[in-house]
C-alpha cells in the first residue's frame, strides 16, 4: 500500500508505476483506492463511476477496469457538500459534517463495499497495489478513517509511506506522521520514498541514516524530479498555463468553480505549438484561437459565475465575430438557451437563461448517465468533414439536452449511416458546438483536424508531422515512468516486503 505525508505527495503516480512494474513481471496485478475525492471521473465498461487517477493505474497494471478499484467516489458539489457514488453509481448527496459525524449507518455501509471489494479483487489478482488519500496522521479524522490504516489492517498489507521532498519539511513530515500513528498501525509502515528530489543524492545521505536510526524504517528509493513525467499525478489541476512548444494555437478554457474532468484537454497537448489556459474572469480570456467550455460538477451554480465574471458576455462576443467555441457536457448544457431544473437536482435556481449559443434546451432529472459510447458523425465542415467518422468517449451527466428549434444540426448519430441522432448539436457554420461526451479530444483524426483547421483560420500551415496516437503515447508515457521508477527504488526490498508483509523490517 502506498499512503504519503500529505496530499500531492505523488501516490497515484507512484502506484501506477508499481502496477506497471509488476504488471511487466507476469502478475496480475489490481489498482485499489477505498475512497476518492474528484471531480476527474472515468466510466467503467459496466457504466460505473470510478475516479480518473483509477482507470489510469488500471491502464498501467494492463487490467479491465473494474467498480471494486475505486468503490467510494466523493464528487464536490460546493465548499461542504458532496455527492456520494457508491459502488459506480449516485447514492446520496451528503455534507462533509454529517459524513463523518452524524451518519454512522452511512459509514458502515461504505466500509461494507469496500471489504467486499478488495475480496472480489483478491479472488482475480496476484496482487492488489493500494493507494491511501491524504495523510494516515490526521488525529481529527482517524475514527473515520477509511481509507488509509483501515485498509491496511483490513488486508494485512505493507505500507510504504511516501513524502514529496520538492516541498520541503520531508523527514519532518515522514517522522511526524508515524510518530502520530498507534503502535498497531505504526507496524504496517516498512519503509519510505522521497519524491521528486533535485540535486546531489550524495548530500542527502546523512538525512537517510538519519532517518533510519530515528524511526528504524530504511528509505526504500530517493526518485529524482521527473519534468517529462506528463501523467495525470493528481485531483488538482498542475499548472493553469501548459503548452507544447512555442504557443500558436491559444486555446482558453473556462475554469468553472466546479471544473469537472479537466483531463479531456490533455490529448490537445499531442499537437505541436499548441498552448492551452484556464481562465476565472473575462481580464484573463482575450482573444483565443478557441474556447471551451469544459464540464461542471455544478451546472447552474457554475452558469452563474460566468455571468458574474463577465466570461459570458465576452464569449458571447467572441462567438458573434466568429470565434470557435466547444462545450463538453455541463460546458455543452450552458451554451444552450435555458437550464430547467424544477427539482432543484443541481442547483437552488429552478430556471436559468443559457447562453444562447445553441438552439437547445436542458431539462435536469432523476438520475445520472454513465456509459462508455461509440458515435458516428454527421459530416458537419469544418470540424466533422468525414461523415460516418467513428467518436469515442464517456458519458457523465444529468439531465436531457435536447434541440428547441432548427436553427442547430445535429452532430452524432449512433450508428453510421442513419438518422438516429442521439448526442451533440452544430451551428450551422459549424464553428460552435457541443457534446456530452468526454474524451472527446482523444480521437486522434478528429483533434488534428481540429488543430489544423484553427491554424488555418490564423494563417498559419497545417501540420504536416505524423498524427500521434494517444492512447499509444500514454501507454509509452507509462512505461517509461515506470522504468524510471523502478531505477530508483529497492525493487528486490519490495518485493521481499510484498512476499512477507507480516515479517517487520
């Protein structure tokens, strides 16, 4: 199991990285986390929710994605309050204060999906490689804890303890946090990781003995820093600014409070010279090559800030000249004409006017739609020049879009060569569209088409290198992060720990 001395410390990259090594040795190997708190999601094959950082250890460990590697996803609808999935699918929305005080049949219902999970992985893997959430140490949450020590004693596993060493305070950290865990939890802890570590090894010897003789633990692995590691490390957003290469194509994305999967942009980054922003007010946008509306934990509350932040009436604008803009899912419902939401499922506001942008109407119901899908285009210039084009992607959202007019054509059908609409809605210049589907950007052709068409509109030539396929460079990215990994850790101390868990240091 690897928990850290905080959040952001590097867990999820680091277990993916384990499940890859072992994954390359023969094992069949499973991704674990309890609980997740993200707004970055992923679907199932099954139609299940599961948390992003998830589906990508899953990739990692060459595995089907499964609802009992991510059983408790906590999604944020505002500062306190969350909706809670269970077991791939909504069960209630909940206060963080009730959560953990006043819901006990809650809690045990969670931990009863969680046991069951991590024995249904059991029976079907060699190995189960665990990530824990936050800190094991915090001494107001411990009776709550099901994340961190719970499991580990639940499944008798070792935990390597992880410290992000860039921050600063890391043998402060590491030796604070057992020194705050009880002496049966302190036993499951054999050993630490130092994460992105800048500078001479050499020097840092002395911290490492150091450390060994305070705590009696020894530092299975000092990784360097890694600026090439481009997987997605955490929940939180890295940097509001990212670009290949010198920017020519500015693509801004709307940072809405509740920013949901604001992992689809990253297959942009494949293009060449391609920048991307996130922008909270309309001082930031300028003028783009493109904007996005990307999805919403949130739709009203999310439309409001766009409102108040003057985003609105400039994208408004922008589109009037004949600026490109793209909604994804609650992106998608905002630039519609109306939001309808009578039974307050989103939002306190019961009616909203949209944007405008689109000639189609959102009416909020019971429910949530979660699926993997495959869809075909309509052939729509510029962006969709291929009819019967064949779009992947996911679905994950409230609520039934639907056309109010026939001022918009329609974008995808579900099956090639018919007329059975089923998701997106196109301008008829084509140059403003929206979709439910996430992952949209991943569809190689697609995205290239995209890039090329912008580069177009600002003078500049097509790309002319070979596309890159995206799902082969993460697959790549992986594995090289992964070889990086294992260079720099006692893999022969890690897997004496994983054959005997029970035996100490």
């Amino acid at each position: 199991m690897i928990q850290g001395t905080g959040s952001h410390v590097g867990k999820s990259v680091i277990t993916a990285a384990l499940c890859r090594i072992f994954a390359n040795k023969g094992l069949r190997v499973a991704p674990f986390k309890a609980q997740n708190m993200a707004l970055n999601s992923f679907v199932t094959a099954e139609g299940c929710e599961v948390g992003r950082s998830t589906a990508l250890q899953a990739t990692a460990a060459r595995a089907k994605l499964t609802v009992e590697m991510n059983p408790v996803l906590l999604k944020p609808t505002a500062e306190k309050e969350a909706q809670l999935i269970l077991m791939g699918k909504p069960y209630a929305d909940i206060s963080a204060f009730a959560q953990f005080h006043q819901n006990k049949p809650l809690r045990e219902i969670k931990w009863q999906a969680i046991c069951e999970s991590l024995e249904t992985l059991k029976k079907n893997f060699d190995l189960i490689v665990i990530e824990g959430a936050g800190s094991p140490a915090e001494v107001n949450l411990r009776a709550f804890d099901l994340v961190n020590m719970a499991v580990a004693q639940q499944c008798g596993a070792a935990v390597l303890l992880v410290t992000d060493i860039d921050r600063g305070g890391s043998l402060a950290s590491l030796v604070g946090t057992l020194a705050l865990l009880p002496e049966d939890e302190r036993a499951h802890v054999k050993g630490f990781i130092f994460n992105k570590f800048r500078g001479d090894q050499r020097l840092f010897d002395p911290a490492i003995s150091f450390l060994k003789n305070k705590t009696g633990r020894p530092t299975l692995g000092v990784i360097p820093f890694n600026p090439d590691l481009n997987l997605t490390e955490e929940d939180a957003l890295k940097s509001p600014i990212r670009s290949n290469g010198e920017t020519e194509i500015d693509i801004a994305i709307v940072h809405h409070p509740t920013l949901s999967n604001f992992t689809d942009f990253d297959p942009l980054l494949l293009e060449p010279n391609v920048g991307l922003r996130f922008v909270r007010n309309a001082s930031q946008l300028g003028r783009p090559a493109l904007v996005i509306l990307p999805g919403s934990k949130n739709t009203g509350k999310d439309l409001i800030h766009l409102y108040t932040s003057g985003l609105a009436t400039r994208i408004k604008t922008l589109a009037k000249e004949g600026l490109p803009v793209i909604g994804i899912c609650g992106g998608y419902q905002m630039m519609g004409k109306a939001l309808i939401d009578s039974d307050h499922i989103e939002s306190d506001v019961r009616d909203m006017e949209g944007l405008g942008l689109l000639d189609v109407v959102t009416e909020f119901r019971p429910g949530k739609i979660t699926k993997r899908c495959t869809l075909f285009s309509l052939g729509t210039l510029p962006f969709f020049a291929q009819k019967n084009e064949r779009i992947e992607g996911y679905k994950i959202h409230c609520g039934l879009t639907r056309p109010s007019g026939e001022a918009d054509k329609m974008l995808f059908s579900n099956q090639a060569a018919t007329d059975a609409h089923v998701d997106g809605v196109i301008s008829k210049d084509g140059l403003i569209f929206g979709t439910s589907l996430h992952g949209f950007f991943e569809n190689d052709n697609f995205r290239r088409r995209l890039i090329n068409d912008l580069r177009k509109r600002s003078a500049l030539p097509p790309i002319s290198a070979p596309i890159r396929q995206y799902k082969q460079v993460e697959d790549e990215q992986i594995e090289n992060w992964a070889s990086f990994v294992s260079k720099n850790i006692d893999m022969k101390m890690i897997e004496s720990i994983i054959k005997s868990p029970e035996t100490g240091l």
